[in-house]
C-alpha cells in the first residue's frame, strides 16, 4: 500500500528520477524558466526550492551538498551567486508554475510553465503569455530527424541505336 508515500514517480526508477530532476533544475537556474508537463514541473517544485534554501545559507558545506545533488559546477555558481541573493529576504514559495491551456499533441500531456517568482528573467527569454502563445503555435515534430535531402539533377536519356528485328 501507498500510504503517506507522496513521491511522484513519473514512470521512471529513482537514480533515473533524480537525474531528471537534477537536470530539470539545472535548466531552470541556467534559462530562469522551462517548459515541461505539469507533473514533472511539480516534482521538480520541491527540488528547486531546497536548492534556493541551500544557496540561501551560502557556506562550503551547502555548496558542496548542492553540487552533489544537482552535477553541474556552473548551474550551483549561478545559484550561489545570482539566484541565492534576489530571494534573502523571502521566506518560501520561491518558484511558480503556470498552467498553460494547450496540451501536448504527441501525448496530450498537460503542459505548464516553471520558473523563480522575484528573479529577473534573462534578456532572450519572453513573458509567460508569448511563452504560452509560442509554445502553442509550435507544431511537434515525430519520427526521427533526416538530413534534407539534395535534389539531383534527373539523368538524360539517350536515344539506344534501334536495332531491326531480322
């Protein structure tokens, strides 16, 4: 039985799980904002938040705890030094998500839209609203990506000498 166990398991075992986290979080520190299904974006919620109370205490120690959790050195100096800082003052809820109306056409997936409340977003990122609208008008590509193919001229056909039938 599943009492009190509250992980969401996302169809996925635990070593891959937490890669997936680690990597989702990693991408939100980096870009300030992802895009991902709603169930992942809640699941990586919980992890954003500890990393944002690790940066907020700043010593060595949480460094290095915050390092061993997410495995990418520029993601926790950009924590430390850029995110960390813009949220001193707050107290929790370091992170909002937003539901967006349409879903995922391979899937049907709901889709939503993570990232930090007070931290600025980056100058090539958009608002939530063109992010929704963009993201609703990108068409989703399957199958596997070919390389485009070169169009080659047509071979000439020659006339052949006709032969008579003796």
């Amino acid at each position: 039985m599943r009492h009190l166990k509250r992980t969401a398991k996302l169809g996925r075992t635990g070593s891959h799980r937490n890669a997936m986290l680690a990597n989702l979080v990693c991408s939100l520190i980096k870009h300030r904002r992802v895009i991902t299904t709603l169930a992942k974006a809640k699941a990586a919620r919980s992890v954003a938040e500890k990393m944002i109370t690790l940066g907020k205490k700043g010593t060595i120690h949480h460094r290095r705890l915050a390092a061993a959790r997410l495995h990418q050195e520029d993601a926790v100096r950009i924590l430390f030094n850029e995110i960390a800082p813009t949220q001193k003052e707050r107290r929790g809820g370091y992170t909002r998500i937003i539901k967006l109306a349409a879903q995922r056409r391979g899937d049907a997936s709901h889709v939503a839209i993570l990232e930090w409340v007070d931290v600025p977003v980056a100058e090539t990122a958009t608002t939530a609203s063109e992010t929704a609208a963009k993201a609703a008008e990108t068409p989703v590509l399957t199958g596997t990506p070919t390389a485009p193919v070169e169009s080659k001229p047509a071979p000439v056909e020659t006339p052949a000498a006709e032969s008579k039938p003796s």
